[in-house]
C-alpha cells in the first residue's frame, strides 16, 4: 500500500507481528518507527506551540511598541510631485497607499513643522486636500504599526512552521537510521555470501 510523506513512518510498524522470518533488525525497525511516530504526534506540536507562544509574544510586544512610537497626522496637499512613485514600505503598505506622490505639510507629534514628498491615499489631490500619514515622534514618516490580528497569524504561522519542520527532521532521522541498517545488512549478506559461496553446490559441503 502507498503512502505519503511522514505517514510512511507506519509502514515500519508492521514489522511488530510474529513471524518465524522475522529478523532482529525487523524488530528495531518496528520500535524506531513507534518512537518517531510519538514524536511526530507529541513532541512535534509541543515545538510548534512554543515557538508561535515566543513569536506571539515578540510580535504583540512589537505592536505595543510600534503603538507608542508611531502617530496619525493630518497632512495637506501643496501640490502634486513629479516623476514616479516612490517605492512604498514593503511591511506596512497596502494597494491603497499607492495611489499619489504629494509634496505636502504636516505637523510633527512634537509641534514641529514638516514638509516634504509624501505618498497620500488620494486618487486625484488637490492643493489644500488633507489625508493622514504615521510618522514617529519626531515627524518623520514611517509604516503603519503592526495590528494585533496581523501579529497573530504571524505567530500561528511561525509555530505550526516549526511543527512541520520538527515532524519533518524526525522521519527524516528515521529514513536515515533504517538506511544505515539495511546497508549493514547488506554488508553482512555479503560477507557471508563470500564465506560460503566457494563451497556453494559442492557435494558434502559442510559435512
């Protein structure tokens, strides 16, 4: 019967039913791919859950402090800017925001006047037309701070990541001890194919 990917770790099990042709390395098989198959369905999400707890914690702890240090400003269009649209921040923007290159007045957090090439969410600005920017203390712009639902799937992504690899690395040990053993097992063949294989056929051998 086929089967696929880490499920093949099930096939060694069959190994456990008696059988006068059963050999010790049968027997190993049989219990390697028990304890990997424990693995895979205990220890394997346990990884995964610690890890997304540490990224969900990082990453709300990140939220937190992009929340304190990032502000939504009004901005006014002075006049519509020139040439092609900057590239906008890869973490942070949305289609939305790449609408129009405006230059533009904003006052900072701090009460200090800025001026400058902004992005605006304005299909056709005008002079005078106002739309927000985050910017940080200081003023100057900056991306949008991470929300918390966006953290969170990070997170969830993050642990079960780290669940299939640990599932993965697993069988992988598995698949590399089982193909140690059969070349052991070959090797042994072959030695003893070599020990009886002169008097193979000879009338009274081992007589």
């Amino acid at each position: 019967m086929r089967t696929i990917g880490g499920l093949r770790v099930f096939g060694g099990l069959w190994r456990w039913r008696r059988n006068p042709l059963r050999r010790a390395t049968d027997l190993a098989e049989a219990w390697l791919a028990l304890v990997v198959l424990v693995l895979i369905l205990v220890v394997a999400p346990l990884i995964g859950f610690a890890v997304g707890g540490s990224a969900q914690d990082a990453l709300q702890q990140s939220v937190r402090d992009q929340r304190q240090a990032r502000h939504l400003v009004t901005a006014t269009v002075v006049k519509k800017a020139a040439g092609i649209p900057m590239d906008p921040d890869p973490e942070t923007s949305t289609t939305r925001d790449r609408h129009s290159r405006v230059v533009a007045d904003w006052t900072a957090p701090d009460g200090t006047p800025r001026h400058g090439t902004v992005m605006a969410g304005l299909k056709a600005p005008h002079p005078g037309d106002h739309f927000t920017v985050w910017t940080d203390d200081q003023g100057r712009i900056v991306g949008r701070p991470l929300d918390t639902a966006t953290a969170a799937t990070h997170a969830v992504l993050a642990g079960f990541g780290a669940a299939v690899l640990a599932a993965g690395l697993m069988e992988g040990g598995r698949r590399l001890i089982v193909w140690r053993m059969i070349r052991r097992r070959y090797a042994r063949w072959d030695q003893a194919w070599d020990k009886a294989g002169p008097d193979w056929g000879r009338t009274g051998t081992g007589s």
